[in-house]
C-alpha cells in the first residue's frame, strides 16, 4: 500500500485466551493503570497483587467463558471486523491498524509495524464515543509514550470524542428502530459504563457527554421522558460511583409497573464482556427475579454499515484528498 497515512482503530482490549494465567496478566495490566485506578500506589499494587487478582481472576475467567466464541474474544472479533471493513471504505487513501490499550495487538507491536510501512501520519480514533481520564486520556498517553520510546514522530490527529457526531445518532437510532420493526416497542434503557464519582468531581467530562448522548438518542427516536432511562453499570470497589445505577434504575422501572424493557450501551463500539455478560446475562436474570417480564438487550453497533460510514466521517476530514471543512 502506498499510503503514507494509517488510521490507528484503538479499544480497551481483551485476555488473549480463556487461561487464567491470561485473563490475571489482563486484569494486572489495566488495572495497574494510573489513570484508571487513581489510588495511591503504595496502598493499591498491595491490594491489588494480594487480594484483588487472585480472587478476582478466576471470576472474569468465568464471565468470559460464558461470551467467548469460535473466533475468540468478542471484542477483538468485531473490532477486527470493523477494521476490516474501514479498510475497504478508506483504500487507497489509508492504512487501518487496529491496537488495543491493554492486551494485543499491543501499541508498540501495531507501531512498530506501521513505522515499517513508511507511515508519516497517524489518525487515531480512540471508540470511546465519550470522552474520560480512564479510557481516552490514558490511550493518548500510551500513544505519546511508546512512540518517545520509539523515537519516532510521525504527524498525530487524535480524535477524541464524538458523543453528539450526527451519523453516530442517526447509527444508534437504526439499531434501535430495527429491533423494535422485529420485536416492538418497549421502555428503553440507555446504559453506559460507570466511573466513580470523584473522576467527575475533579472535571472528567464523561457523565456530562454520556447524557447527551442520551438525550439526543431520545430525542431522535421521539420518545416521551416516562419512555426511557440512563443507567451506569460495571461499578467496582466500595466508592461512590456516578448515579443512577443502573441496577436501581431496573429496580424503579419494576416496582413503577414496567414489565418489559429495551436496553442499549451506547458507550460500547463493540460488544464485549460487559455488554454480552453483565447486561444480557446479569441484568436479565437480575429483573426477571425482580418479577420483570421481558428483557432484551440491543446489541452494540459493531461492524453495522452505519456505523462504519460514522468512522469514516470522523477519519476523512484529516486523510489526503478530503475536504477539511468539517474538521472538528
């Protein structure tokens, strides 16, 4: 390829295989992370190496054993996929290379490969539609610090969030009204990861993008406000996390007479551990025995059309040849 600029597809990452000595070195990796974990490193890698891995290990290692596929991990299946196929829409303008945070295909592997390639510029599409500390921030940093150790420095445009981009509403809203065409419609429950509550106290704009997200979806799909909800799950740790939960919220829809329900992660690019276990599996057993009747859960965008037409809007402003008018 003659290429001279690449478009770096990065996501948070997955264990390599169903081992636990993979799933532990994963968990040790991410949450060794500064940027995630903002405790003092003398109190936290104790707990951490001590308690939190060896316990902690073997029930991911479960989790995963319940989504993972003939292909392996879900995320890296459909992150593949979607460079895959941003490959094809961005020929012969771009190289795409896919690296995760955590995990492989690691940073330095992907740019070592891409500096052997001549690439002189990187665009990098982080798929965090919503910006924060512990999944943007901590990407670039990784970015920056393994090409210094490179000793390379190729030209860099770092895309860094894109919660109200027009083509991913209208993508999140065709998942939606496909899924109600198939099954009807219900109460929608938009669900976003969590963070604590200090992260935004000291200025992460994560929540503040998160409902706007959802208020646009909202607003796109016509629903009145007793027709929808936000949630944030994945909470870990006894600290405080942003609210509601989304637990609490499935608890309120129920005892309020709500018997079916839609949920959609619009936070995820990709379907993953926490979508395809903690929602479809956790919640769904959650609010049946909470006396709910129908839980469905609306799968993350992944490799749909849309939402690789939404890439390629976001990447084009900064590839040759493209109009750089709508760079944002």
């Amino acid at each position: 390829m003659s290429a001279r600029t690449a478009v770096l597809l990065t996501n948070l990452g997955t264990p390599d295989t169903l081992a636990r000595t993979s799933v532990k070195r994963f968990l040790r990796e991410f949450l060794s992370d500064p940027l995630v974990v903002r405790l003092p490193p003398v109190f936290w890698l104790p707990l951490l190496h001590g308690v939190i891995l060896p316990f902690r290990s073997g029930k991911t290692l479960q989790a995963y054993s319940r989504i993972w596929g003939e292909d392996g991990s879900p995320l890296l299946a459909y992150s593949n996929r979607q460079r895959d196929a941003l490959q094809q829409k961005l020929l012969p303008q771009a190289q795409v290379e896919l690296a995760m945070r955590y995990g492989n295909p690691s940073y330095p592997s992907v740019l070592r490969l891409l500096r052997e390639a001549g690439i002189e510029k990187l665009v990098v599409l982080p798929l965090y539609p919503q910006y924060s500390v512990t999944t943007t921030a901590t990407s670039y940093k990784h970015l920056v610090t393994t090409l210094g150790r490179m000793d390379w420095k190729p030209e860099i445009e770092f895309i860094g969030y894109y919660p109200d981009h027009p083509a991913y509403i209208d993508a999140l809203t065709e998942s939606v009204r496909e899924h109600w065409q198939r099954q009807g419609q219900r109460h929608l429950l938009m669900s976003f990861h969590g963070l604590p509550q200090a992260n935004v106290d000291r200025g992460d704009p994560y929540q503040s993008q998160c409902e706007t997200t959802a208020k646009l979806l909202a607003a796109k799909l016509e629903l009145a406000e007793s027709d929808w909800s936000i949630g944030y799950q994945s909470r870990f740790g006894k600290q405080t996390w942003i609210q509601p939960y989304t637990s609490d919220v499935l608890h309120k829809l129920v005892d309020r007479g709500v018997k079916a329900v839609d949920v959609i992660c619009p936070g995820f690019s990709a379907d993953c551990l926490e979508t395809l276990d903690e929602i479809e599996v956790e919640y769904r057993n959650e609010f049946v025995a909470l006396g709910g009747e129908d839980f469905s859960y609306i799968h993350a965008l992944n490799e749909r059309e849309a939402h690789l037409e939404m890439m390629r809007q976001l990447v084009a402003p900064y590839l040759a040849g493209e109009d750089t008018s709508a760079a944002d």
